[in-house]
C-alpha cells in the first residue's frame, strides 16, 4: 500500500529514520537537503572494478519512488549502493545544479583554483570516474533553464565547454515518463570530497561550506557584464575577448569566427572592423590579417562551433538567442539543435522512448518516430513549435548515428511506460479491499489471497480494467504480463464444477512503505 502523501515527514532532529548512529541524523537530513530532487525516481550504483582506462565501471539502477533518509545515509556510510539524484524537480525546478567534468587526469586543485580566481560560486568535488563535479546550491527553488544557461555560462568561463555535461539536462519534463538524468553524489563512505583552497573537506566541512555558498535566485539572474565588443554574439567571443584573446596557434581560426561575426553585425561594411578587432583579438600581422580577409570575402562561413578556439566556450542554447549567433547567417543550418539526448528503456521490454531538448524546448519521441525523418519533424513541430531542417532520408540516418553515440541510456522504473503503468492497475486489482474472504467468492468477481498467492479470473481482471478506461494491446498481452510476473494456471472444483484461475505469487514490495525524505527546508536558522 502506498503512503499517505499527507503525513508529515520525519522530524530528523528527533528521528533517524534509518540513518547511521555514527553520521547522525541532523548530518544525513543536511546533506539530503542539499541534494533534493525529483519525487518521482532516484539512481543507485553499485560500484565494479576499474576497467582498462582506470574508470570505475558497475551497475546503474533507476529506482521509482524518491530516496528515504536511510537511502542517503547508506550513501554516506558506504554500506549502501551509491546515490544518484534527478535534479530536475517535480515543478521544472532545481535546488542544486553541476558542471560534469568526466576527465579522471583533472587537476582538481588546479580547477578548483581556477574556481576561486574568477569567483564562481561553485563547489568542486572529485567524481566517482576520477574526473570532477562543479556543484553550485541554491537557498530557493529555481527555474531549471535559468540555472542550465548560467552554469553554461561558468564552464564556458572554466573553458571546459567542449568536455563538460551540464546538469540538470533537462529545462522541463515533458511528461511523467520522461524521468531525467541523475548524478552520482559525492562523500560515498567518505570518497569523492569536496575541495577548498586545495584541501580536501571532510563531510562536515562539506556541509557548511556548501551551504554558505548557495545562491538566491535574484543572485544567480544577475545580469553579467554584457561585452560591447562582441555585442548580441556569441557568447564564446565574449568569453575569450574578456580573457585576452586568442592564444598562439588559434588565432587565424578564431579570426574567422570573427569575420563570421562581423559579416552579421556590420554587413558589406564588416571590413571596416577588422583592424579593430584584430587588435583586441589576435594581432596578426597586416599582411596574414588581408589575406584572411580576402580568403572569406568571397564566401560566406558559419561559426565553426565544434573546433578550437570557440569550442571550449560555446553556449550554443544562449547563442541561439543571440541577434548575431548561430542560426541566422545566410550560410548556418535553419531548424533545430538536439541537445540533451536520453534513451528510456523499459524493463518491461517496451519500446525505448527518447527525450531530448529542441532548441531550449523538450520533446519526446518514440523509438520509431525518432527513426522516421518525417514522423520526428511532425513531432518537433508539435512540440517544440520548430519548423525542422529537410535532411535525405540517408543523411538523416548519418545524422543519427553521430547523435546517439553521446546520448544516456536510462533504465525507467519499473511502472513507467505503458507497460509498466498496465502492471500496476493488475496490482491495484489483486490488491483492492473487497477481495474473497474464501475461495467460493471467486465466483463473485473477487480476487483471493491465500499463502502468499492471489487467484483470481482472468474475465474479472479485464472487467476491471474495461471499467476503468484501462487501455491494453490485447488479453494476450495481458497474459503474457502476469506469466512475466510469475503467474500461472490453475483449475479449481467449486459447487461441482472446474473454474479456471490465475495464481499470481504476491510480492512483499506491493506493500512497501519507506519513510520519504522531509523536503529541503530552504528557512535560514541558527544551524546553517
């Protein structure tokens, strides 16, 4: 039986609620305070041995339901699998977000310097992998997209653009199907600490210095200083204008993205800018400055996102929205960016579903439109109020190849997707209140329990379905459901004559009921 949602969570200053003795509950409820997230779902992961490359494999789990306190407190004790939390919450809000740096040879005391030097808000703290996650933590809920466009914003600053994930990947959930991404959370039995001034941080330096560096939301939507030079452009322009420029061996690259700029801003007189920027920019020579310019008069280039030196900077969402950025040169692709690419697969054998951001807008497609050019371009318009790119059926496939490479694959909970939703209505029947008292009541229409097994008549499971407006493929879909479930037949004698029944095998997790997490209380006390 599920939960009353309406009682009151536990007080964690006076219950542990599984929580380790040694830890403490007011420790295990702070920690869990920093890393709420969606209600719906959580990871776990269940470490293996190092592969090859030094990075740490095992095995990944989506769990429906949110983490207990236990949950987080397994985590921290090491005597549980580690925590992985969707940060995307219920609303399309976030109290915590991260930069994903996944290079185990970091130098994580100098990134962290890197961190303090420019003074971003961010907390570093060592990966499972051997790379590092930039966390900043929020005092209120805030919109997931504003929290994505600025955490862009810091790694582009870091130059870590071209090696770094941004989490939450998601702005907004598109239905409840489309759970979201979760990240591994750092201090699993005392591993992964966070760094300050190029020290290691115990847990309880962790929580205070996490907690004194959160952001309000007026806070992280403070306007950053707009660049003149590079106004309404790329914000990887404006990045590396503000860090001095081009570095020896990218300036005549970055000089193109350059050109490409000014041909937008200033038109047929972009020449007479070149000078200008090329000081500011790259100081090459008068002679490579005209030859480059000659070389791009005749024709007219996009940015080239994807190379040095632009790519380490690149906040292609924000630069979409720019007057001079990508997306609106004569020679740039019309139509959509993907970003944000996520395999949902069913443990029920459903087809997988793919959700993926569209220009800033989520969308999510099944398996067979994703393949079909056609049916996903309908689905983005329908969603995303894009008008799609035409590709050859061909190069729309090469185009998916490349794409799906990068995308994450998650496992969905086991009652997420059509299938799984279908076997928790065949639960809600063997499990409803007017169940037979005896085995005669069979007749009635009623479900019977007896030692650990629910019988009932397969007529009556689909009028219970029928009434309510339950869709199925087919009754033998729904047979083959309750056989994956480990029912089977069974014949009974009764007033004389021979029934046929299912034996469904009841399991105890029907009847779970784990204490939730008390929600992040974001009310500034003595304690923090």
């Amino acid at each position: 039986m599920a939960r009353n949602r309406s009682n009151p969570p536990p007080n964690p200053e006076t219950s542990t609620t599984g929580a380790d003795p040694l830890l403490g509950a007011r420790t295990v409820s702070r920690f869990a305070a920093l890393f709420a997230g969606y209600s719906r779902a959580h990871g776990t992961y269940t470490l293996g041995k190092p592969g090859e490359n030094g990075k740490i494999g095992g095995v990944a789990s989506t769990v429906a339901g949110a983490p207990t306190l236990a949950t987080y407190a397994g985590h921290l004790a090491g005597t549980g699998p580690g925590l992985g939390i969707i940060m995307l919450r219920d609303d399309d809000t976030c109290v915590f977000g991260a930069i994903d740096y996944d290079v185990r040879t970091m130098d994580h005391v100098k990134a962290e310097a890197a961190v303090r030097r420019l003074g971003l808000p961010l907390v570093l703290c060592k990966s499972k992998s051997g790379g590092g996650h930039f966390y900043v933590f929020l005092r209120e809920p805030v919109p997931a997209a504003l929290l994505r466009d600025r955490l862009d914003e810091w790694k582009a600053q870091l130059g870590m653009a071209a090696k770094t994930e941004t989490f939450p990947k998601q702005s907004v959930r598109f239905s409840a199907n489309d759970i979201g991404n979760w990240i591994n959370l750092p201090y699993y039995g005392g591993t992964r600490p966070a760094l300050k001034n190029g020290r290691a941080l115990s847990l309880a330096e962790f929580l205070d210095f996490a907690e004194a560096s959160r952001l309000s939301l007026a806070e992280l939507d403070a306007k950053t200083t707009t660049d003149v030079l590079f106004e309404e452009g790329p914000p990887c322009l404006q990045v590396l204008h503000l860090n001095g420029g081009f570095v020896e061996g990218t300036r005549n690259e970055g000089m193109m993205a350059v050109i490409v700029y000014l041909k937008k801003r200033y038109g047929d007189d972009w020449e007479k800018h070149l000078d200008r920027y090329n000081q500011e920019m790259a100081h090459l020579p008068a002679r490579e400055l005209v030859s480059l310019a000659k070389s791009n008069g005749k024709k007219d280039y996009a940015y080239a996102c994807s190379k040095p030196p632009i790519n380490a900077c690149c906040q292609r969402r924000v630069c979409t929205r720019r007057e001079f950025g990508v997306g609106e040169g004569p020679s740039d692709v019309k139509g959509y960016t993907i970003s944000s690419l996520t395999r949902y697969d069913s443990s029920h054998g459903d087809e997988p579903m793919w959700g993926m951001e569209v220009n800033g807008k989520r969308v999510m497609v099944s398996n067979s439109a994703f393949y079909a050019r056609d049916d996903f371009n309908r689905a983005v318009m329908a969603q995303a109020n894009t008008i799609p790119i035409h590709m050859t059926p061909a190069r729309w496939l090469r185009y998916l190849a490349e794409l799906i490479v990068g995308a994450d694959v998650v496992l969905m909970p086991d009652d997420a997707g059509p299938t799984g939703q279908l076997w928790h209505h065949v639960v809600a029947f063997a499990e409803q209140t007017a169940n037979a008292l005896d085995r005669e009541e069979v007749w009635l229409g009623k479900p019977y329990r007896e030692n650990g097994v629910c019988y009932f008549r397969s007529h009556d499971l689909f009028r219970f379905l029928d009434a309510r407006k339950i869709r199925y493929p087919s009754t033998q879909a729904v047979w083959q459901l309750l056989r994956h479930h480990g029912a089977d037949k069974a014949q009974w004698h009764l007033k004389g004559k021979f029934i046929n029944v299912w034996s469904l095998p009841i399991r105890t997790d029907w009847d779970q009921d784990d204490d939730p997490v008390p929600k992040a209380d974001f009310t500034p006390s003595d304690d923090f």
